[in-house]
C-alpha cells in the first residue's frame, strides 16, 4: 500500500493524466506544495512499484496499475466523505478523514460501502436519524471519556 504522501501524489498525477496534461516534477512539486527533494524521492519510489514512469527530465507518466490505485483512492475517499456526511461529522473533520483513510481495513471500507449504499436507498433512515441526533435522548454505548486532571 501506499503512504498517505504518495496517495497524494499519485491522485495530483492521475487527475494531471486525465486532463491529457503533460507532468514534470517541478509542478507536481508545486501543486502538493512539498520540497523538490521529496518529490522526486516520491516518485522514484512509486515508479519503483510501478505506479508510474519516471525518469529524469521526461514527463511522468501513470500505468495501468496507477491508474486503478487512483481510481480505488478517489472513490475510497468519496465513500468516507458520503459516511461522515450522513454520520454529520463536522468537527475536527479533515482528521478523522485521515485517520479513516490510515486505519480502516479493506474488510470495514466495504462494510461501510454497502451500509452507505444502503442508507442511500432508504433515504428516510438519513431523516429519522438526523432528528434522533437533534434530540439528544439516546441511550448510549461509549462511556463518556474521563476527563484529565
């Protein structure tokens, strides 16, 4: 698997890829805003498992085994943004997005895919939750997190 820094990179180059736009590493530097060293060490690694083609001076190019990474990334990434929605997370957000993304098991992603799909279908679920959550009379599993003294 990739780490969350080379996910970011191989999504800027398969969105660069489907727009027919040519990919030098100085702009990808650019549009992930990292270091030019880190870049390049980045793709040297994901042309080593052969997600890409990269070789100095020359455009970077996505394979076929890229281009699927992405595409599973991308709609891995639309499934925990559709969960959080219908969860009505809001807060602290953008980190619990990363740590969805870090942790969940293929096994639990697709678990949450068919209860998403499924949450979808019946949208009156989607209702009747959102007025159980305004109400605030829940029982409740989580015990309450001790406080630190």
């Amino acid at each position: 698997m990739l780490s969350p820094s080379l996910e970011q990179y191989l999504i800027h180059i398969y969105e660069l890829s489907e727009q027919n736009i040519e990919i030098k590493s100085s702009e990808l530097t650019v549009a992930v805003n990292m270091p030019l060293k880190k870049t390049i060490q980045a793709l040297q690694r994901m042309h080593f498992q052969k997600y890409i083609v990269y070789l100095a001076y020359q455009p970077i190019a996505i394979t076929d085994k890229g281009k699927e990474m992405a595409r599973y990334l991308l709609s891995r990434n639309a499934l925990i943004e559709e969960f959080l929605d219908i969860l009505q997370i809001t807060e602290h957000r953008e980190e619990e997005k990363e740590a969805m993304k870090q942790y969940l098991s293929q096994e639990s992603l697709e678990a949450i895919d068919h209860f998403v799909c499924f949450v979808k279908q019946y949208p009156e679920i989607i209702a009747r939750y959102k007025v159980y959550n305004k109400r605030k009379m829940r029982t409740k599993i989580l015990e309450p997190l001790p406080e630190e003294k």
